[in-house]
C-alpha cells in the first residue's frame, strides 16, 4: 500500500517528467530564432515532443503490465538524463527535433507512475490516489514555463534542458529506493501482440473510448492556447520577457485543485457531474482569453478557468477507467494517453499556424469550436458510460476489506473508517448496509473458525494400546473409554 511519502515523491517524479515535456512552450520563439526558422513553424518543436510521447505509449508504457514497474520506471528516468542533455547541446534543427522526440518519448514515465500509484492503492481511494498524483503533473507544467523563461533570460535556452537533466538524476536515485520490488509471475507474451492489446481493450472497454475520445479534445483545446501564447505576449504592445510570460502559467495553479478534488468526486459517484461542469468552464473561459486585446488580466482569469476544467476532466477520466481491468492498468493508461497526446500534438502544430493567417481572434474561435464540440460529444454519450464506471466507490470499499482477510475484518477500527468513507460519499444507507455487512461477515468467518477447531479437538485419536491400529469397527477410541476397556 502506498504511504503519503511515497505518493508526494510519486507526484513530485510525475511533475518533472511532464514539465521536460512542457519546457518548449515558452521558448519557441527563441529556439525558432537560435536556428533561423520561421516562428508559424515553431510548433514543430512541440510537435516532435507529441509524437515522441505517443510512440513512448504505445511502445514502452504497455511494459509495465509485463515487467517490474520498478526497473521499469527507473531506467526510463536514466534515458531521460541522456535525451535532455542531447537538447541542450543540439546546435541544429534535425539534432533538435530528434532529441524532442526522444524527450518526449521517455517523458511518459509519468503515465508509468500514476497507473503504479494506482495498482498500489486501495481500490475505494483509488481516484483520489490518481487526483494526488496528477495535481503534482498540474504543478510540474506551471513551474516548467516559469523556470523555463527565468532560466532562458538568465543564461540561454540550453541551461533550461540541463539543469532538467540533473533534477531528474536525483529524481531516478530517489525512485530506486523507494519503489516497492515487484515479484511478477512469468508469463510470456510476444512484443507485437502486447501492442496489439492496446486495440483490443479499446475495442472491449467502452468507458475507455469514450474518456479517451475527451482526453483527445482537451488537451487539443489546452494547447491551442498554450503553444502560441508567447508570441502575442511578446511582441508589441505587451512585449513582455520571457520570465514574464512563464508567469502567467502560475495562474493555472488551481488546476491542482481541481485534479486533487475531481478523483474525490469520482470516487463518490460523480464523475459525469464533474465532467459536464468542467467542460462548460473550458468554454466559458475562451471568452475572457478572446479579450486580450483589451486587457491582459483578463488572460489571467481565462487561463485561471480553462486549467480548472481541464484538470478536473482529465482526472475524472482516469478515476473513471482505471476502475476496469485492473490486471491491464498500464495498458489501459496507454490506450487513454495516445489520444491525449494526439490531440496535444494537433492543437500545438495548427494553433501556430492558425495565429500567423487569423491572430489571436483566430485562435480563441479555433478553441472555443473545440470546446463546443466536446461538450456535445460528452453529452451524447452519456447514455452509453457503463454504469460500474460513475457508481459511489463504497462497493469497492467492501471488496477491499473482503480481500484484507479475518485479521482485518475482526479488528473494529478499519471497519469504522469505512464506514466514515462511505458516510462522506453522502451515501448514508450504503455505509450502514456495507458496515453492517463486515460485521456479519466478520462474525460468520470467526464463528466457523471457532466451530472447526473444536471439531478437530473431539474427533482427535487415541487409540486403546499404543502402537495398535483400531480394528475395522474400532477406528476411534474416545479418551474417556479408555480405562474402561483396560
């Protein structure tokens, strides 16, 4: 089980493999001008990151469902080392879209992280577990924008890459001695039908279509806004630095409110709710992001509103689907994350573009059609979402202490905290129907045990003369009988 040491380093380990992800937003412009390229193309740069991640999903997080989780993740951190400093050292644009792509393919340790983080933890808190550790991913995009243009005003681009690469070094011996050592059955299964595994759990679990199907668009929609944001921000009127313009990532910082609390609320049975709301907040905030012109603040509060929704989305998603299969975690985040980063890869390649022939009014009507179409998607599939995947988690929370065995359904005090888990759900008759459940079940298991034990203690033998087996009528010779018959 995880302990909260444990499940802060996993946050803190998921931040920094996304920020290495993130690092490119703010500097596109000056990696643009360090290589003599347009700035409509800039893009590419986070492209080449979405196209690393997405191969790195398909290729190397399914792995984990196969192999230790612990090797696993901590020689995907080393690798990370060695692509980040090819970053910082890269001189030309073929070596620096290379060394993106590789960046963004080991970045997908943190999908490793959150799927281990949520095979380790009890299946009633398993969103919220999944809620911790994504709001660490929330706040390792912020400060990744922040340090990145502190660091490039002060020393150049390169410095951002290499410091990366020592953080995440520490990250990797720290990682090796707290994971956990998995002891995995040998099972062997071929490279290419792992792979193929993906389809088919996409094909069977209908919540993953459809979370993954959202996953896409949100993260469309939030790169829409973020990959092109730096060159309004920096040219005239504004014509802020680069410290400046990483700044504003800060103001998303309630985005890990909304991921720690979203996998709360799924757990409770209201992970449609919470996803109907957050989108129509990604909506609404396009309007206040449209008003840049006017005033910058109002940026502020857009950004404040669309990192609400989306993280309050994306952990929604999670909560949702890693409720099914749980012997195919891994690859069940896999086959959600391949859409989050398609749709990553889409808005930061087009926003670009659309912002050199349409400006920022271009941009905003790009992501506020992608928030429309969201929404309706959501809402015509609501019907579809299985039921077991948006029920209160207090079922799960009976299976858990099932699975604890006699010792743990015999002692009081787990049973009174499930009961309050469930009392928090506002669910009230099912914490008393559940509590009252392990109760019985508890007594039940403890009075067959004590029923056993005193049959084995009649029916022992003791047989009339030592060393003389019982004839074929005589097999058992009470102790009481036997000075009778001597």
């Amino acid at each position: 089980m995880l302990t909260r040491p444990v499940t802060l380093l996993f946050s803190v380990a998921s931040g920094l493999a996304v920020a290495n992800a993130y690092f490119a937003h703010p500097l596109l412009d000056v990696m643009a001008d360090d290589l003599g390229l347009t700035r409509a193309i800039a893009g590419l740069f986070v492209g080449a990151t979405q196209l690393g991640y997405a191969l790195g999903l398909i290729l190397l997080v399914p792995l984990g469902d196969f192999i230790d989780r612990r090797k696993l993740i901590v020689g995907q951190s080393l690798l990370s080392v060695l692509a980040l400093g090819c970053v910082g050292l890269s001189f030309t644009t073929v070596t620096l879209l290379a060394s993106m792509a590789a960046v963004g393919l080991l970045a997908v340790v943190m999908q490793a992280l959150v799927a281990y983080a949520a095979i380790l933890a009890r299946r009633a808190e398993r969103g919220q577990v999944v809620g911790v550790v994504t709001s660490g991913i929330v706040l390792g995009i912020l400060p990744a924008r922040t340090v990145a243009g502190i660091l490039t005003d002060l020393s150049g681009r390169r410095s951002v890459y290499l410091l990366s690469a020592v953080l995440t070094l520490v990250i990797a011996g720290l990682l090796y001695n707290a994971l956990p050592h998995e002891e995995r059955p040998k099972t062997r299964i071929a490279y290419p039908r792992l792979i193929g595994s993906l389809l088919t759990l996409f094909i069977e679990e209908p919540v993953l279509r459809i979370r993954a199907v959202i996953a896409m668009l949100i993260f469309a929609n939030i790169t829409t806004l973020l990959a092109p944001l730096v060159l309004p921000l920096t040219a005239p009127p504004f014509s802020l630095s680069h410290t400046q313009v990483g700044l504003f990532g800060l103001a998303g910082a309630t985005g890990a409110l909304g991921a720690a609390r979203a996998g709360r609320w799924a757990d409770q049975g209201h992970g449609q709710r919470t996803t109907g709301i957050a989108l129509i907040l990604m909506l609404v905030a396009w309007l206040p992001i449209s008003m840049l012109s006017h005033l910058i603040v109002w940026l502020i509060v857009g950004v404040f509103v669309i990192d609400f929704g989306l993280q309050a989305t994306h952990a929604t998603n999670q909560g949702m689907i890693y409720r099914e299969r749980p012997e195919a975690q891994n690859r069940l985040t896999a086959a959600y994350m391949i859409f989050y980063s398609i749709g990553s890869a889409i808005g930061s390649s087009t926003s670009t573009i659309v912002y050199a022939h349409a400006g920022w009014n271009g941009v905003c009507l790009m992501g506020a059609g992608i928030s429309a179409l969201t929404l309706a998607f959501w809402a015509l599939t609501l019907r579809a979402t299985p039921a077991a995947a948006t029920q209160n988690s207090c079922r799960g929370i009976v299976e858990d202490g099932l699975a604890g065995g006699d010792l743990y359904l015999q002692t009081p005090g787990p049973i009174r905290a499930l009961s309050t888990r469930c009392r928090a759900s506002n669910r009230l008759d099912l914490a008393r129907g559940y509590t009252v459940y392990l109760r019985r079940a508890a007594l039940s298991r403890l009075s067959a045990a004590r029923a056993v034990a005193s049959r084995k203690k009649q029916l022992s033998p003791a047989w009339s003369r030592a060393g003389e087996r019982p004839g074929e009528n005589d097999r058992f010779v009470p102790q009481t009988s036997r000075s009778a018959r001597s």
